[in-house]
C-alpha cells in the first residue's frame, strides 16, 4: 500500500467512525474534509438543528428533510474561515446526484468512498466535472 492509500484508508475509517454518530437506522454515513492532510470539517447524516434526531419516518423511509453527511460537512465549511477549494472528501458512501453538484460547486477535487450508493449519477456528474474519484475499500 503506497503513502496516498494509506492516508486515504486512515481517513475513511475516521469517517466510518463519525458516521456512528448519526441517528439514522437505515443507513449512517460519515464524511471528512482534508485539506493539505488537515481535516478542515466533519458531518454525518441526520435531520437539521432544531429537529428531532429521528430520521425514518412510520413505514421506515428516510424523512426527506434529513441532510446527508457531505451537506452537512460543506455546510459547516461554510460556516467557517475555511475553504474547501482544493481538499478531499473523504465519504463512507458515494455521493447522490443533488450533494454532487454542492461538491463540485465547493470546489472539492478529490472524492475518496468506500461504498457504492445504487444510484450512481452523481458520480457521473462528479467524473464530468473533472474530480478524481477513488473507490477504496477500508482495509
């Protein structure tokens, strides 16, 4: 395993851990950003500040309000003196097509994930846009 690959295995097994955070039964989902090999922000996925933690509504669907966990990382970015321009994300699962175009809009060139979502038109996007992509399993 090169250098690269064993930061990136490092990296997505601490979003893996953030993303037990979440209060999600479904699914919980982790992400980092990393830039210059610094974690600049972390999320994981759940309902908005203010909101209960529960993210399933009666039948078991995920509420459609529940903010995924690379949202919620870009968001805090934002929030911040940071600039995600340049950085990796680090995210236990690929991106859906709507948190692609906030990835590619924010500037982030490198997406590193460990699990493929079903629907994999973000990241085709992500790939015409022009941000490396890397599947890497957590070893």
């Amino acid at each position: 395993m090169n250098k690269q690959s064993k930061y990136d295995n490092s990296y997505l097994k601490m979003a893996k851990v953030w993303g037990d955070l979440s209060y999600c039964k479904r699914r919980k989902v982790g992400a980092l950003i990393v830039k210059d090999r610094m974690i600049i922000s972390d999320g994981y996925n759940g309902t908005p500040s203010g909101f209960e933690n529960i993210c399933e509504d009666d039948d078991n669907y995920t509420k459609w309000y529940v903010l995924h966990a690379e949202a919620n990382a870009i968001m805090k970015v934002a929030a911040s003196t940071q600039s995600t321009n340049g950085a990796t994300l680090y995210i236990t699962l690929s991106p859906c097509k709507e948190c692609s175009k906030l990835i590619h809009q924010s500037g982030i060139k490198r997406v590193v994930y460990c699990e493929e979502y079903k629907d994999t038109s973000g990241l085709d996007f992500l790939k015409k846009a022009g941000v490396e992509l890397v599947f890497h399993k957590i070893q």
